[in-house]
C-alpha cells in the first residue's frame, strides 16, 4: 500500500467503504486485527489503529474476548428516529403514524445546503402526522436524497424509521443533531394539527447522518406538546448479544 497519507486513515476508509457496501452488516463480526493487517499489507498496529478510530466514532464495537462488530442501531439500541415525549409523570408518550405522503422533485436550495447536496439532485419530500389517541399533536416534513431511498413509498413508512432505513437501504443513522425552538402556528400548520392561529408550537430541526458523517436526513417537526416534555435521550450502544 502507498504512503500517499497515513496509512492507518487509507485503511480506515476501505473498512468504511466495506461497511457501506454491505460486506458487513449491522451486528456482524469483522476480520481481526491480523487479518486486515495481512489484506492490506500493512502492519498489525496499523489495522488496529484503524480499527480503533471507526470504534470511536461509533461505527464499530469491540467485545473483550469476541472481536471487534459493526455497531448495530436499530432498536432499543439504537438512535430514536422521532423526537420523543415524556408526560408530566416521566413516561414516554408513544405517538402513532397517521397520514403519510411522499413525492419527489428537484432539491430546493435549503434542502441541498441541509443534506450538502450537489445542484441539480433530486429528493424525497415525506410529509407526515404523527397522532396521540386519534388527536395530530405533530406534524413532520422530511426530506431525504432520492439517490439514497430511490424505492422508498409511502407505504413503507412505519414508526421506526432508521430501523427502515437500515434494514431496506443499508443507511445506517450513527449521529442526531437536533435544534429546538418556539414559532407560532401559521396557517397550515394550525390545519394540520387542529390548533388556532398563533398556538405556540415547538419546532425541532434534525439533521440525521451516516457513517462517515454523510447526511442522509433532513427533518423539521411541528409539535402541539401541550402537557409534554421534549427528551432526547438516544440509548447507549451495546455489544451484539
């Protein structure tokens, strides 16, 4: 192997790109130190030095005495795909999917710059209410590069959707920033979620990204959260089981 850059950071983005191919999936033991050292023709500190820098960022999970497993997000271990609720009390509030749509057109300049997409990309536009005993209290438009989720239809759309995109695309979300702030209802958002003009409604932007720190998510949420708390809390990683 050339030492055109650090040879550990060559080796890193080739593991990456493996991941990001699907040679290994989610909860998959990858090869040993030794092995890699040996494929790439490099020196066993370097493999696990590239191995360690992929388990930092959380792409990887080592195991004392099992090896070294592609980190697996989906599920309880997994980042929370919707923002989530607590009531007074601390309980979760588990909101159900109401009407959903998708369409697809050319990405307008504040989607490009929110996915760092080139001109000329297209997107999906997903728009979707989400409903506590019957009632909409949020309203979600997400968008998404049709180049990523080009089979992705409305009727795959289910409550967990990183498990969706995982299991259906081979997307894997590892890293949420989401960005809160209050506005008032205007006119279709008031429609939406049955609430007059003017209703204070929180709004939470999330960016969603990928191995690799890839943007693959842009998602803003209009919340009627009266009584609610807002809890972002994504659950710790775990090793396979």
């Amino acid at each position: 192997m050339k030492n055109g850059k650090t040879l550990y950071k060559v080796v890193r983005e080739r593991l990456l790109r493996r991941i990001r191919n699907g040679e290994w999936g989610p909860g998959e033991v990858i090869p040993n130190e030794f092995e890699i050292a040996k494929a790439y023709d490099v020196s066993q500190g370097t493999a696990r030095k590239a191995i360690a820098e992929l388990a930092s960022e959380g792409i990887l999970t080592r195991q004392q005495g099992r090896g070294t497993f592609v980190t697996d997000y989906t599920g309880e271990q997994g980042i929370p795909g919707f923002p989530q609720f607590v009531d007074a009390a601390g309980e979760k509030v588990d909101l159900q999917s109401g009407t959903c749509t998708v369409a697809r057109g050319p990405a307008s300049p504040a989607e490009r710059k929110a996915l760092d997409l080139a001109a000329g990309s297209t997107v999906l536009r997903l728009q979707r209410l989400r409903l506590l005993d019957g009632r909409p209290v949020v309203a979600e438009t997400i968008t998404l590069p049709a180049a990523m989720f080009k089979a992705l239809r409305a009727g795959d759309v289910t409550d967990g959707l990183y498990d969706l995109y995982q299991r259906s695309f081979g997307v894997h979300v590892v890293r949420i920033t989401d960005r809160l702030s209050a506005v008032a209802a205007g006119r279709k958002f008031a429609k939406d979620l049955r609430v007059s003009s003017g209703t204070p409604l929180l709004r939470i932007e999330r960016i969603a990204q990928a191995l690799g720190d890839q943007k693959v998510e842009w998602r803003i949420c209009h919340c009627h959260a009266d009584g609610f708390t807002y809890l972002n809390a994504p659950a710790p990683r775990r090793p396979p089981a």
